[in-house]
C-alpha cells in the first residue's frame, strides 16, 4: 500500500503543469488574448488576436517620443480609441511598462515613407520606400523631453530586451529586419532617434 501511495505521488508530481515547466516564450508570443509574459509589465488596451490573422508585419521600426515622462500611457490611449492615427502599435513607459495599444490586423500611422537613400546607417537598397507603415511595427519609447538625446532608462531598455525577443517570435521577424527611425527616414538632426535601441536589439543577437 505504501509503495503504490508513492508511485501515486510520483505520478501527480511528474504530470503536474509546474513539474512539466512553463510555456516558452515563443509559445507565449504566438497565443492569443492577453497573455502573462515573464519579465514585462504589459498593459493590455488591445488583446492580441490569432496570429494568423495579423497584418503580414516584416519588420520593426523604434522610434522616441519627445513626450515627458508618463506620456506612454496617454499616447497609448489615443492610439487605441483611433487605431489608424499617426502613431504606433507599442507604447514603451520610462518605468518600462508597455502598453500594447492597436490590434495587430490594424495599421497604425507612422513613419515618413522610408525615403532614406544615402546609406548613412545602413545600406538602404532594402528599406527605401519599403520598410514603412505598411509592412513595420512601430515601437515607441517615451521620456527625451526636453532633450531628445536623453537616452532611454534602464527600465526601458531590460523591457525592450525581452519585448523585441516577442515582437519577432510572433510575427517571424529576422533580427535584421530591426530599424531606427533615423535609419529609414530623414529625420531630427539633433540626435539619431531610436539608433541605440536598435542597434542592441541587433546585438543582444537572437
């Protein structure tokens, strides 16, 4: 009797969910509805659909808002009540909370037509006139008011690190594919907004 309440025992804690481990994180980035993801504070105003459904997204564009700190939240808000608007998909906060704002079968306005051709950051015989709206998510990061070459807080950057890993394993996105704003399109010549960012998402590897 007692070695069969051990097998038992054995059993329950083998099957167990906890035993089994948790989803990977690419599990995680290709369900649906408002998922839990370890290591990000994420504020849900749009659930994500079924992923087969999307828009077809090939690419990632970060851009930084000249807003203060505490900006995200309300960018985020707008964004959601009128989806198309000038603006993005992701809202980033200084404190590193993420406000996922639009549905992703919907296309938000950002950009200004990826008309960079001078190779300055990269070679850009792939992105002129294509990396845009059309085919790129758009991630802002809120906070360099009033100088825009505040760099981003720590807390955005450990956020970033794991939501550029979602970004791609939900939508097949390769690493390469990662752009700044000012990589793609004219833009401030006061700083080079969203360089840094991008530029460790490119780094930080796969």
């Amino acid at each position: 009797m007692n070695l069969r309440f051990c097998l038992s025992a054995v059993l329950a804690l083998v099957l167990s969910p906890a035993f089994a481990g948790e989803p990977s994180l690419e599990a995680i980035a290709r369900s649906s509805g408002t998922p839990d993801i370890p290591g990000l504070k994420m504020v849900w105003l749009a659930p994500w659909g079924d992923v087969e459904k999307a828009h077809p997204w090939a690419n990632i564009i970060v851009h930084q808002t000249e807003g203060p700190a505490g900006s995200a939240r309300g960018g985020a808000a707008l964004q959601s009540k009128n989806p198309t608007r000038r603006g993005v998909m992701v809202w980033v906060e200084t404190d590193g909370t993420v406000y996922w704002a639009v549905a992703d079968h919907l296309v938000p306005t950002h950009t200004d037509g990826a008309d960079r051709n001078d190779n300055k950051y990269i070679d850009n015989s792939k992105t002129f006139h294509r990396v845009n709206k059309d085919t790129s998510i758009g991630v802002e990061f809120a906070g360099n008011y009033p100088d825009v070459t505040k760099p981003a807080t720590e807390a955005q950057i450990e956020a970033w690190r794991i939501l550029v890993k979602v970004l791609r394993a939900r939508y097949r996105i390769p690493l390469d594919h990662v752009y700044a704003h000012n990589w793609i399109d004219f833009k401030d010549a006061r700083y080079c907004e969203g360089c840094t960012l991008a530029t460790m998402a490119r780094e930080w590897g796969e």
